[in-house]
C-alpha cells in the first residue's frame, strides 16, 4: 500500500493532546489516510479509536494502514457531525 500523507509535527501534536492513562478512547473525526492515528495508536497501547471519515475510498486505506492495531481501531464511514450528534454520551 502506498501512503501518501505522513503527520507532521507529531512531537508537538503529542506533546499538546496528550490521552489519560489506562484504557482511553479517542474520535479521530478526520481520519484520513490513518497518520495521526497510528500516531497514537503506536504511542499508547491501552488507546482505542474511532476513526471517522466520509471518503470510503481513503478510509480503505486508513484501515489497511491500521490493520495491525486490530481491535483498536474502529472505522465509521459517516459525516463526522452527523455522526457525534447521533453517538451516545460517553
């Protein structure tokens, strides 16, 4: 698979969103490619994400990325604003 974007400044985006430790959660509401995503993926073992986009073409791509992390990642292929307002409360 050939990945086009890589995430930049990924020391300042970590530095600046740092996740609670333990078992987290995170809505990646522009996922891409899967860049950031993996970023966090990789950095914290107990994070799960979910992972929106509307582009299902690129979404393939986030999820093939991704497919390492198993289970933590979970692609949802929707409007993320149509997606949050239908989304429980966490």
């Amino acid at each position: 698979m050939e990945v086009v974007h890589y995430p930049v400044m990924h020391r300042e985006v970590l530095e600046n969103l740092p996740i609670p430790e333990g078992d987290s959660l995170l809505i990646d509401c522009t996922t891409g490619e899967g860049g950031h995503t993996s970023l966090f993926l990789s950095s914290y073992p107990s994070l799960t994400v979910i992972g929106i986009d509307r582009d299902s073409v690129i979404q393939k791509k986030a999820i093939e990325r991704l497919s390492g992390f198993g289970g933590r990642f979970h692609p949802v292929n929707a409007w993320f604003d149509d997606y949050l307002s239908e989304a429980p409360s966490v």
